[in-house]
C-alpha cells in the first residue's frame, strides 16, 4: 500500500492533470492564469527508482521507457484520475493516507512511488511547444501545493543568522538576564523593544556564517546590509509578508540609496534574492550562480488548477515569488537567536531569516 501526505499526493495529482489537460497554463503573481498564454504540452518526464519514462502525448498518451513503447493509455482515464485524486486529497483529515482507487492505475502506468527519485532534481519535467518562438523547450518543475501546509523557501537554521550589534548602551548581567526572560508570545519583539526603550540601537555587523554573507554578496553586494535590514523590519513590526517588508525599507531607505527617481533598489535585488534560492542558492553551500534542473514551480491550487512559474518567463515567476512569500519566526532556541548576549564587553543580538509560502 502507497502512503503520504497531501503534497506528496499532489505530486501524483499533477501528472495526471497535466496529461489529461495537454497543456500549461502560465500564473500571475495573483495566481491567476495568465490569459492568451498556453504552452501545449508534448511530453512529461519522470524519473522512478526504476528508471526513466516518458509520457508522450499523441491521440493517446504512449508510454515510452528506454526509446520503447510500453503502453498507451486513453486520455480520458487521467482526466478521471486527476478528478478522483482531487477528491480524495481536499476530503482527507489524515496526516498520511492511502488512495486504493488510484494504486492499481499508477502500478499500470510504471508509476510506482508518490515522490520522484531523490537523485533527480526536479520532481517533474515537461517538454511544451512554445508558439511564440516555435521552440520545444524543456522546462524543469518542482511541485509546490496548496492542497497542504505551506511549504518553506528558505528554510532557517545557524546558517541564516544575522549578527547585530547593540550600541549606546550599557547592560549588566542582571539587566540582560530580564531581557532575555521576556517570553510573551512576540517575546522577540518585545526583547528588541526592551533595548530600544532603553536607548540602544541595532547595527548590522554580519551574518553568523561567512558561506551565506559570500553567497549572498555574489548576488549582490549589498544584499547582507539589505537582508538584515528587512529581517529587523519583521521582527520589529506586525508585518511578515516579502512584498510588505521591502516596501517598509524602500520607505525608510536604511542604505541611502538615491530613490528620487523611484527606482525599486530593494525590490529589484530582494526579487533577484528570491529567485537564487529559489533555484539552487543554499545558505550552507557554496552558491555558484549555476540554476539547478529545477527552474521553476507548478503550483497546484485548491481548486486543482495548476499553474506554471517558471526562469523561462523571469518576470511572472519573480513577481510570483515576491508577491507570495513571507518571513516566519523558528524556533528560537534549536537556531540561536533573540537573546542579548555580550562579547568581549560588547552586547550583541540575533535574528534568524525564514521564508515560507503564504500558501
């Protein structure tokens, strides 16, 4: 018996979708289809434990493995398929579930797991006809769903800390430890607060690890000094969402950037920040600018549409990111950050970068 989550369900869900549908549809950074833009599907590419298949998408859709066709297939079966999985995954209350209707038909088509193999580094790939170039390109998907929990971009940890120093104050080890012991359900805010009524300031010193400052300097320069000012506007603030939080620095201009003219400095290199990440950018790994196989997202909707972001249409998929995204608050104490804590007689403070999905 086949068991998972409703995301990796949907995994399954969009194979089936796609081949009845025969083609992608392009989102918005709303998550509305993109009107006048369908790209017609020609093939779908998936790599199982057990090797390599191709779907190809004729009168039918034929099965092909090795250069050889397996089978074909009515395409009226996935439609039916696709319908019968949508139901089972919106009504299911369960962490993990079976599916039974739908085993037998994935054993019939050499689908044999939910998940793609691990080795490969997309979870689906689609050859479409783009008209406008008359081009067949190949286009790499990794699958997010709205079917389930929202899913993190950045996911945090040590790596993504950023290092500030707290000037104009002086704190003695009592008047820290009550500080520290602020734990109200925003304790860190209210730790930031506590320092700021006490007429100390915030001054970026550096991420806590040097792979991500040269990581993020390779994208740009001045990402560091950008980051850890929107990372401070969160936790500072009420507000969480990307496009809120670069619109609060953008206004506050913290880099003195020249904005006379209205250019979008911060949205421009946060969006360009979103997108590496989005594509390969690890905090913990050495960051070449080299995209991964994986360059975009096929986002499934609650209501079964899906619909395609991808590096092949750069403005769409990066409105989508910065539209779409917001910072989250980890566990403070498994990352540690959000405690005053002092260094050779400075005082210092931490704060963390999580970015998650708004849905």
């Amino acid at each position: 018996m086949i068991t998972g989550n409703k995301g990796e369900w949907s995994e399954i869900y969009t194979l089936f979708k796609l081949l009845g549908d025969k083609q992608l549809f392009l989102g918005n950074k709303e998550i509305e289809k993109l009107e006048g833009i369908v790209y017609p599907i020609l093939r779908v590419l998936r790599t199982e434990n057990n090797g390599d298949f191709e779907y190809s998408i004729k009168d039918e859709i034929i099965l092909i493995s090795g250069g050889e066709e397996v089978l074909k297939i009515e395409i009226t079966e996935f439609k039916e398929k696709a319908k019968l999985l949508l139901e089972k995954i919106k009504s299911n209350k369960e962490r993990t579930f079976s599916v039974p209707e739908i085993e037998e038909f994935m054993q019939s088509i050499n689908c044999l797991s939910l998940k793609a193999s691990s080795t490969a580094k997309t979870d689906i790939t689609i050859v479409v006809h783009d008209q406008r170039t008359n081009q067949q390109p190949t286009l790499g998907f990794s699958i997010k769903s709205q079917l389930g929990s929202p899913s993190t971009l950045l996911n945090a940890g040590k790596t993504t800390n950023f290092i500030f120093k707290i000037s104009n104050l002086k704190l003695s080890e009592t008047e820290i430890n009550k500080i520290n012991s602020i734990d109200s359900r925003s304790k860190i805010m209210d730790r930031i607060n506590s320092v700021l009524e006490s007429k100390g300031k915030f001054h970026f010193v550096k991420t806590e690890k040097q792979i991500f400052s040269n990581n993020l300097i390779l994208i740009d320069s001045k990402l560091p000094e950008i980051l850890s000012q929107v990372v401070y506007e969160f936790y500072s603030s009420k507000n969480s969402s990307v496009s809120d939080l670069v619109e609060n620095t953008n206004s506050k201009n913290p880099l003195n950037f020249d904005i006379s003219n209205e250019h979008k400095f911060y949205e421009y290199k946060i969006k360009r920040f979103l997108t590496d990440v989005a594509l390969g950018m690890m905090p913990s790994k050495v960051w070449t600018g080299q995209y991964d196989a994986t360059g975009g997202y096929l986002i499934v909707k609650e209501n079964g549409d899906i619909l395609c972001y991808h590096i092949y249409n750069r403005n769409e998929f990066e409105d989508y990111l910065f539209n779409n995204t917001k910072l989250d608050t980890a566990s403070s104490s498994r990352h540690d950050f959000g405690t005053v804590y002092k260094e050779n007689v400075e005082l210092y403070f931490k704060l963390n970068l999580q970015i998650r999905f708004t849905k």
